[in-house]
C-alpha cells in the first residue's frame, strides 16, 4: 500500500513553455501533498505543502506565480512550471502525507530538462 | 531552514562487510527523524521513524540509533549485499515539514 505516481518521469521543454507534473496517491487519500526541488549534489528542498481544496503554502523564495500548485482532489496534486527556463531545470519529487502525521509517502520523481 | 547534515557523502563498501554512517540534526526542538532508502529511478522507501533519545530500530540488517540531545543518528548495515547499494536519506521532521539531508550513497562491490 501507500504508492505515490508521478507523471511525466522526465520531460525536455523549451524555455518560454510551461510544464505541468501530476502526483498522485493510488491506493490512499491524500489530505496533503508536498512538492521538492532537488539540484544536482543537493538535498531534497521544500518548495511547498499543498493543500486539497485550499491554496498552497509556498517555502521562502518559491515564487507563487512560477510554480502554479492545485490540489483539486484528495489524490491528486499538479505543480505546474511557468514560462520554463533553463535555470528551472532540476529534479521535482512530490510525497503524500498518510494517515499518521509523521508519514509521508514519495513519488519516484520527474526529471525537467530546460533548453 | 534546518541544518540537517550527512557524512559520509558516499561510500563504496565489499559485500558481507558492515558499514554506518551518520546524520546531525538540530538538537533543539526535537519531533522526530526520518530515515529513507532511495534506490535510482525509484521512489524513496520509508526505512525508520525515530521519536525517542536512545531509540535503536531495525528492519533486517539495517538498523539506526539516535541521539537527540547531541543531535545525531547512526545508520548501521549488517553484512552488506549488492541490493543495499542505494542513497539513504535523513530528514529532521520541524513544524509537519521535513528537513532533508543530502544523503549518503551506498555502493556494495561483489
């Protein structure tokens, strides 16, 4: 149980273009989902908690408008990338909190590659 | 953001060795840490909660040890096989969030 999808794994987008990435919780619901960041050699980095039904909380230095967030049902989450560019290029992973506060459950993560 | 930090980086280790490595964390406002494997390609698998000073957990060979008042935690492996090459994750748990380390990769030679 407790499986995390994300969709695409990978993607290569021309800068201007927006890309959009699925997560979602397959065998669960999913009150809250995460999305991070993660640049070559470095940890994991929270860019913001989403919330179903409400808007999203966004970490310092996320930029809202950038990174469009929606959380339309209990299994579903979609960060979208706006007006790709190349600095944006980096590893995005999202996780899914369960049933017990502390768990969270991660998807294997999409690869955005901006040209 | 919290300083949560891991050493070694990487490590390359022979199969039926034992290994460990570490993860320090702010040992003030302690909730709790997380330990996860991540295998490439795939999703990073839960390994251990750890909520209490003196906590040893273990699942098989692996087993972890914490230290909240000096702000550390060991991860241990027993007798190293190739399926335990992977990165291993630790995050500090702050205020529902996780903190994230930036993982010790695990190589076991054949």
């Amino acid at each position: 149980g407790a499986v995390v999808s994300q969709h695409p794994s990978w993607v290569i987008c021309k800068s201007g273009t927006s890309v959009k990435i699925e997560c979602r919780s397959l065998d669960f619901q999913a009150t809250t989902m995460f999305w991070y960041r993660q640049f070559p050699k470095q940890s994991l980095m929270l860019m913001a908690t989403s919330n179903e039904g409400s808007k999203a909380t966004y970490e310092q230095g996320v930029e809202k408008d950038k990174f469009l967030i929606n959380h339309a049902s209990l299994t579903l989450s979609t960060l979208t990338v706006t007006s790709a560019h190349p600095e944006d290029s980096s590893f995005y992973i999202c996780s899914a909190r369960g049933t017990l506060d502390n768990e969270q459950f991660f998807g294997p993560g999409t690869r955005l590659t901006v040209l | 953001i919290l300083n949560v930090e891991q050493s070694p980086q990487s490590l390359h280790v022979q199969e039926g060795d034992s290994t460990n490595f570490t993860c320090s964390f702010p040992s003030s406002n302690f909730y709790a840490l997380h330990w996860y494997r991540w295998e490439t390609a795939k999703s990073p698998e839960a390994l251990f909660v750890m909520t209490l000073n003196g906590d040893e957990k273990k699942k098989g060979r692996i087993s972890a040890t914490l230290n909240t008042k000096e702000g550390y935690s060991y991860l241990y492996i027993k007798g190293s096989q190739p399926e335990d090459s992977a990165t291993y994750l630790c995050a500090f748990i702050n205020d529902y969030k996780l903190s994230f380390g930036a993982g010790t990769t695990v190589t076991v030679r054949a």
